[in-house]
C-alpha cells in the first residue's frame, strides 16, 4: 500500500514571509491536493532568538489570502498537533537522549568564549570529526568529570555524532542523486543550552511524528538533509523516511542572484504577499495585496516561478493547479521573478473577473477617498474600465472622474485638440445632446454622428474635445461608454463648463 501523502509547510515566524515561502507552500498544497493527502501548517519557532511577533499571524493571513488553506495546523484542527514547535519543546528531549545512549550525539560543554577562540585559533574551525577530539565534550572528557559538571548543573549542547568517511546519499525528487561526504559536515547542535531542540532535531522529529511522507522545500535546505538523513537512521525510522524535493531559488528579476527582501525596496516592487510593517522603515515593506494584485493571479504566477505544465498554457486557477501540477515539472535551476509577469497574470485575472466580484475593491478605493456610489453605477464602471487596469489601485487612479469633478486636464493636450474658434459649433452638439432621449451610448454616438455629417467636421476633431472634456486626459474608454455612465447631466455640464476653461487654457501663454 502506497502511503498516505502528508506533506507540511513549516516556516519560523522570524518576520514577514517573504514571497518564496509562499511558492513552497502552493507546491506543498498542490502536491497534497493532486493525491488526495494533507497539507499541514507548521510554525518552527525553537529559535526564541528569531521569534518576532506577529509573524506567525502574518503567515496564516497570507495562506488565507493566497486560498492555501493547510488542513492541519495551528487554529486549523488536526491531530497530529501541537502544530507550534514552542508548545512540543518536552518532547524533543527524548529522542535527544536516544542519540546520546546509542552513541550517535555527545555533550559539548565549551563555551561560546572557546568557540570563539577556535575559530580564532583557525578560521575555518568546523565542529566535525576531525576538530570534536580537541574540544571540550563527553569525548574527550572522563566520564566522571561528565556526570559532574552535569550534576552541577553545568551548560552544555548535545551535538550530533556525524560518522567519518561515509557518504550519505540523497535521491531529491527535482535534484535526482545528492551526495554528501560525511568528512563535510559539522557535528550539529541537537539540543541547545536552554533544553530547545534546534531546528535539525525538531524538524526531523515532528516529521515523523506528524507522518510527513514527503518534505518539499526551498533549495537553502538541501545541505541540511544529509543531517536529517544521519537522524532518521539513527532514530531508527529509516523504513518511514520522507521523501525529499528542494525547490529552485526564486532570482533577481535581472537573474543575477537570489531575491532578497532588499530587492523589493530598492526595485519598488512587492516580493511579500502582504504588506509588513516592522520597528523600522528599513524592515517595512509592501505586499503584493496592497500594491492591487488578485490573490488567484499571484497564486498562477507563483507557480510558474519554478514550475510549468509541459503546454504553452498559462492560466490556470488553484484548482486547475491542482490538477496540473506534478514535481517532474519543477525545475532545478532558479526561477527569476519577473514582476511584468506578475503585471501581465494580475491584468489577465481582472479582465477576466466577473464585474461583480470587482465591486467590493472599487468600492474600497471610493471609501478611501470619500466619495461613494451605487452597486449599479460600480458595476458598470468595472466594465468599462477593467480592461485598461493593471493593478487594483488604477481603478480610482485612472478612473476617478467618474465619480468626482476632474481634477487636472492635459492642458498640453487641449492646446493640441481644441480650436477657440470652434466654440459655437461644439456649442450646438451640446445642445442635441441635452436632447437626446433616451441618454445611452448608441443614441450619444447617432448624435454625434449627425452633428459631424452636419457641419462637416470629423471625427478626429471631435471625439478627442469631447474625451477631454469628459475626461480630462487622452486615455480612458470609448467615449460614448464613458458619456452613458456619467449620465446626460455630467457630460452636459461638463462639457458646457469644458469649452471656456479650454479657451482658457488656450489665451494662457505657455510656460
Ligand atoms: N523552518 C524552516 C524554514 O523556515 C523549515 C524548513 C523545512 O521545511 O524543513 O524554512
């Protein structure tokens, strides 16, 4: 019988999670949701050192929002739980104890002044096989001086035995064969002085317990795993190892390097879900939710950041996802993150919305700025502007005046388009306008239309008067869409009071 896929998203809440932690969670719930298994939340907070509050919420609302919701896990339910590794911390010590009585981890007593000095001594010091005998340790002590330190109460580690001259082999799901030389690597801290399992120890331990079957993490992890692996076998559960995938690092958007929290601040981009806000300026940041992405949009980006389906199709919802998604189409080079991509799927989700769901955001943005207005009047101005709209905020930025006075006309553009001279003439359209009946888009164009044929004028003098009148500016939807929403009031007032502010603008000597 094949095992029952449990697979864990296990962040520390060290801060904001940055964009990547959202990438392994989407591959963890896909992975989970393909085979009908589980995806668990984990927060991996031993380190009391890191621990930042408000980051273990940060996380669960950024799963919310993203739609990736675990099935187990802190508030989630689950039975497997605690799901926070600070309220296990009991049961580490046991299996710490276990290494220690088979012989696979000794106490280390040195102090962090004799690390110190070790390193001093040579700067590419190493806790290993090769350095542990010089050391002050359960190894090199006599038992007797051991169990009195232990007994006064003395601060120690309990270290890893990594054994010499052996090769522990890995067979990564998206690598393929990893192979670590054990002569590499350090005796790693189990347990810590404050009786806190370190990470490799809690790590391991909870995956067991919790019955993961496969781990699927960033690429940061993959030298860790030939600890993990050393841990599985001498805890005795090789038979239930995991299996492993590391995922490729997200780069640069100019491909150079791994993506940082800082490249964010210094490209004005968003690489958070949501938006942080820290002590300080420098450890603030924006998120993609702020900056007016769809979660489902940055959901399909995301998984192209790594991933791809082995078609030339690009949209794919969660669900879709779901279906599609397989580990053989991870890739093992870094994926780099290229936020026009971003642009592009957000673009693609709002054209593709229902008008209505796009309601509630619009309404938001009026709210912000203190204007209101009907579901109805909302909803037709969604769609007539979505498709001209990026990110969220352009909603309002490019389409205010639908909802107040203009605030600012290209005056560039006026002198440009309008002709004083033709005043009265414009004059004489509004006035069909204002009796036009009923007042709709098809009867505002026949209006037109019978004004142009009747002074002989053309649509390109006309059409942009009337845009900037209405509008402002040269950019915004058809012009006769734009006049049936505003309503015959608006565009009769607006283009009554356009025509001498035009002139205006026109006797005004340029700057
Ligand atoms: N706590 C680790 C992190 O912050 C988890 C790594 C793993 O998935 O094993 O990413």
């Amino acid at each position: 019988m094949s095992k029952k896929v449990r697979v864990r998203f296990a962040p520390s809440p060290t801060g904001a999670l940055h964009i990547g932690g959202i990438r392994t969670a989407l591959y963890n719930y896909l992975y989970a949701k393909k085979s009908g298994g589980t995806f668990i939340l984990r927060i991996e907070d031993t380190d009391q050192n890191r621990y930042v509050p408000g980051a273990e919420e940060y996380i669960v609302e950024a799963l919310k929002w993203t739609g990736l919701i675990p099935e187990e896990g802190p508030g989630f339910g689950g039975d497997k739980g605690p799901y926070r590794q600070s309220e296990r911390k009991d049961l580490y010590g046991e299996y710490a104890m276990k290494l220690l009585d088979e012989g696979h981890a000794y106490y280390a007593f040195d102090t962090a002044d004799d690390l110190t000095a070790a390193r001093e001594k040579d700067p590419n010091f190493k806790y290993d096989s090769k350095k542990r005998g010089e050391m002050k340790n359960s190894l090199t002590m006599p038992a007797l001086e051991v169990a009195k330190k232990l007994n006064a109460g003395e601060a120690y580690v309990i270290r890893l035995k990594v054994p010499e001259n052996e090769t522990v082999v890995i067979q990564d799901k998206i690598r393929g064969e990893v192979k670590f030389d054990t002569n590499e690597l350090d005796d790693k801290v189990m347990l810590k002085s404050d009786g806190m399992p370190t990470y490799h120890l809690a790590n391991v331990v909870d995956d067991r317990l919790m019955e993961i079957s496969d781990v699927i993490r960033g690429e940061e992890w993959l030298p860790s795993t030939a600890h993990h692996v050393l841990l599985y076998r001498f805890l005795g559960w090789e038979n239930e190892m995991p299996s492993f995938s590391h995922l490729p690092l997200i780069l640069k958007p100019d491909g150079n390097g791994k993506l940082s929290k800082r490249d964010g601040t210094r490209l004005g981009i968003p690489v958070f879900p949501l938006s942080w806000k820290g002590e300080t300026p420098e450890d603030s940041f924006t998120g993609f939710r702020e900056e007016g992405f769809l979660p489902d949009a940055l959901v399909n980006f995301m998984a192209f950041m790594g991933w791809n389906p082995g078609t030339e199709e690009e949209m794919f919802s969660l669900e879709a996802l779901c279906d599609a998604f397989s580990l053989d189409h991870v890739s093992k080079s870094g994926a780099r993150f290229d936020i026009d991509k971003a642009k592009w799927y957000n673009q693609q989700y709002i054209i593709h919305k229902d008008n209505k769901e796009l309601i509630g955001y619009v309404k938001d943005q009026l709210a912000a700025n203190g204007v209101s207005a009907s579901d109805e009047y909302i909803h037709e101005f969604v769609g007539l502007m979505k498709e001209r709209v990026v990110v969220l905020p352009e909603f309002w930025e490019k389409g205010d005046y639908f909802f107040r006075d203009i605030q600012e006309y290209d005056d560039k553009m006026i002198r440009k388009k309008w002709k004083p001279e033709s005043e009265d003439k414009f004059r004489e359209l509004v006035a069909a306008l204002k009796n036009a009946n009923p007042f709709n888009s098809e009867v505002a164009h026949l209006v037109v239309n019978g004004f142009m044929e009747k002074t002989g004028s053309k649509a390109g003098e006309v059409m942009p008067v009337l845009r900037l009148t209405l509008s402002g500016t040269m950019q915004g939807p058809d012009v006769f869409r734009m006049m049936e929403l505003l309503g015959k009031d608006k565009v009769v007032e607006r283009l009554e009071n356009g025509f001498g502010l035009f002139n205006e603008v026109c006797n005004r000597p340029v700057e």
